[in-house]
C-alpha cells in the first residue's frame, strides 16, 4: 500500500510552482475518459435522434416522390395522349405539305425549266451581241493601235526641235495657205535685215506685209509637262517664261521693221491646249508680247485672222476693178438703149402690119360679100342628065371642103365656088 502511494505521489511534471504527481495524472486520465465517454454517449444519442428524424423525413420525401411520380405518371400518360394526337395531326400535315411540295416542286421545275430555256435562248443572244461587240471592239483596237503608232510617231516629231519646228511650220501653212489666194503670201521670205520669217502675208494698196512665225520653244513646255515635284515644275515655269520672253524679243527684233512689215507680228502656237495653259497660268507673258506688238495666236486664232485677211484682199481687189466694173454698166446701158431704139422700130412696124391687116380684111369682107350676091343668083333650070352629073360633081366637092358652094352656068361650061371663110 505504501507502495502504490509512494509510485502515485511520483512527480511526473512541473508546471511552474506545482508539481504534477503520477496520481494526479490519472486522475486526470480518468476524469478526461469519463468526459469522453459521456460526450460520446450523448452524441451516439443525438446521432439516433438526428436519424430518427432523417428517417422520419426520408418518409415524408419517400411519400412526397411517390406523389409526384404518381403524379408524373398521370402527366407522361396524358402526355402520350397528346403526342399521338399531335402524331397523328403532323402525320396528316406532312401528308398534306409533302403533297403540296410535290405539286409546288412541279411547277416550280416547269417553271424552272422554262426560264432555263429562256435564260439559255437570251444568254445565246447576250454571246451573239457580245461577239459582235468583240469585233468591233477588235476593229476599234485596231484603229486605236493604229492610232497610238501615229500618236508615236507625233511624238517622235515633237522630241525632236527641228521636226517640231517642221511640225508647226506645216501647220501654219496649210492655214495659210487654205485661206489666201496664191501670190498673197510667201514662205520663208527674206526681209531687208537678212532674217527670213516664216510667212509674210502681203498686204493690199501697198501696205507693209504681216510676218508671221511659227518657231514656238516647246522644250520648257515639255519640262512643265514632265515635272513631277513643286521645285521642278517652278524651276519649269520659270524656264518657260524665259524662253517665251526671248523668243518675243527676237521676233520683234527681227520682223518689225518700219515701212515694211506691220507694227504688229504673229507668234503661231501650234496647240489650242498649249495657248489656254499660256492665257490662264503665264497672263504676265502675254502682257509682255502684247506690250512688245507680238500677238500669240493659236490655229482657230490664226485662222480667223486669215479670214479677215482674205476679206480685205477682196475688197481690195473689188476697189481695184471698180473702174472696170463701171465702164461695163455704161457699155450695158449703150446696149439697153440700142435695144429700147430697136424695139420703138419695131412697134412702128407692128403697128404698120395691124393696118395691112386691116385693110386686107376689109378686102376679104368686100370679096364675101360679092360672092354671097353670085350665089344669091338663080340660073333657071337644067336637064335630067346634066342634073345628074352636077349633083355628081357637087358630093365629092362637099366631102373635100365643109362650107364650100358650087354655083354652074346653064351650059355647065362656067363654073364658081365661094368659099366661106371661118372669119
């Protein structure tokens, strides 16, 4: 016994000022099971409980599901109910809907078919135009082919200076020349000074000629044209206007001179785009010519003033042939006097026939008159025989000539006819 209390009262751990005998321990070993033991007691009491009610309410949820299986039952059998009669509807439907696909695919392939025939009878028409299009798409190829080789060919003229001064040249003379008459102007003429433009348009009444030239410096325009950046196309402009500006002093330098050229000369452009660009960007170039008596024409310009020329060429030429114009009015009204003088002689001579033939119809008047007394005589009668050949003699007379009277002597040897004229 001392034993067992001396092992108990054992220190087994300090816990500060206390010391924790082996006694007390399981004291505490016993105490800590016994609290387990009922803990555990009473959560095995509420663990029954807690499935006492669970099993109360899987019951409740086991009788619930049976109702609502019931009642799911009841809904899929009414369900059922309904599919087949929605069966059965759809099966009539689909009848009735195959049935008018069928009928509508029908006329649809007629349909189909009939548009078809008529696409491939106007896509035939469409190819037939097209084709005819083709060709004369190839012949309007062709011309434009044709048309860009003389477009190059242009343009070789025009890259070279002395076949673009040729070009314009040509140009100006064919309008020259279209416009006056041969020996009104001269090409190529050389002036006192020795410098030779390249028309001299001659004026009338001894009038200074008009030099015209047709050197137009296209180098500086062909630059503006092939300038891409602002310096290059102002360092263009620029050159431009130079040579324009030298160009025009040349000309009135060399072509202007007193008393034998106009006080105004032509500077013939070639091109009716080149002139609108020159009037609408270079105004202060055209200001300098005019100030310079340098006029810039174009062909529709130049042209016009031919035509003006032309018509005071012929006014001219009217001045020039009016005396002769007046010497034939007198010679023709020598002549109408001659013929007023022959036609009074023959108004004399008219009126001297109307009396011949007066008194000739007096004449015929008195001659009528005698004969219609020799027929009013009455010569007695004849006999049977010479009746008979009188009136033999007298039918062939009046077959030959209608209102002609026979009138015979009693011996039948004198014979008269008279013949009534129709006047």
């Amino acid at each position: 016994m001392n034993d067992l209390s001396t092992i108990l009262s054992e220190p087994v751990a300090r816990l500060g000022a206390t010391t924790i005998t082996l006694g007390h321990a399981l004291a505490f070993g016993a105490l800590l099971f016994l609290g387990l033991f009922v803990a555990l007691v009473i959560a095995l009491w509420r663990s029954a409980k807690a499935r006492a009610v669970a099993a109360a309410e899987a019951a409740d949820h086991a009788r619930d599901a049976e109702a609502r299986m019931a009642g799911i039952l009841q809904s899929q059998a009414e369900m059922q109910g309904r599919m087949g009669a929605i069966a059965e509807v759809f099966g009539a439907r689909q009848a009735e809907l195959t049935q008018s696909i069928g009928q509508r695919l029908d006329a649809m392939t007629g349909r189909l078919g009939q548009t078809m025939t008529e696409q491939t009878k106007s896509t035939h028409e469409s190819l037939a135009k097209l084709q005819e299009r083709l060709a004369i798409i190839d012949v309007a190829q062709g011309n434009i082919q044709s048309l860009a080789g003389q477009v190059v060919q242009l343009q070789a003229i025009l890259s070279n200076k002395q076949t673009r001064g040729a070009f314009g040249q040509s140009r100006m003379e064919a309008i020259v020349a279209d416009g006056l008459p041969h020996g009104a102007y001269e090409f190529q003429a050389t002036l006192s000074n020795g410098s030779r433009p390249d028309c001299l348009v001659k004026m009338p009444n001894g009038a200074p000629s008009l030099a015209i030239d047709a050197k137009f410096p296209l180098e500086a325009w062909n630059a503006i044209r092939a300038a891409d950046g602002a310096d290059l196309q102002k360092a263009a402009s620029q050159a431009f206007r130079r040579d324009i500006e030298i160009h025009v002093r040349d000309i009135s330098e060399k072509y202007l001179i007193q008393g034998e050229t106009q006080d105004t000369a032509f500077m013939f452009v070639p091109s009716e785009s080149v002139f609108a660009e020159i009037h609408e960007n270079f105004e202060a170039i055209v200001h300098k010519a005019h100030r310079a008596r340098i006029v810039i024409v174009s062909p529709s310009l130049l042209m016009l003033s031919i035509q003006v020329i032309q018509a005071i060429l012929k006014d001219a030429r009217m001045r020039e042939q009016a005396h002769l114009i007046q010497g034939e009015v007198i010679r023709l009204m020598e002549d109408v006097a001659r013929v007023d003088e022959r036609v009074r002689k023959l108004q004399v001579h008219f009126g001297q026939s109307a009396k011949d033939i007066d008194d000739i119809l007096v004449s015929t008047s008195k001659v009528t008159k005698r004969g219609q007394k020799i027929e009013a005589l009455e010569f007695g009668a004849q006999p049977d025989g010479d009746a008979a050949a009188d009136a033999a003699s007298r039918a062939p007379a009046a077959k030959v000539d209608t209102g002609a009277r026979v009138a015979d002597s009693k011996t039948g040897q004198l014979r008269l006819r008279v013949v009534e004229g129709d006047d």
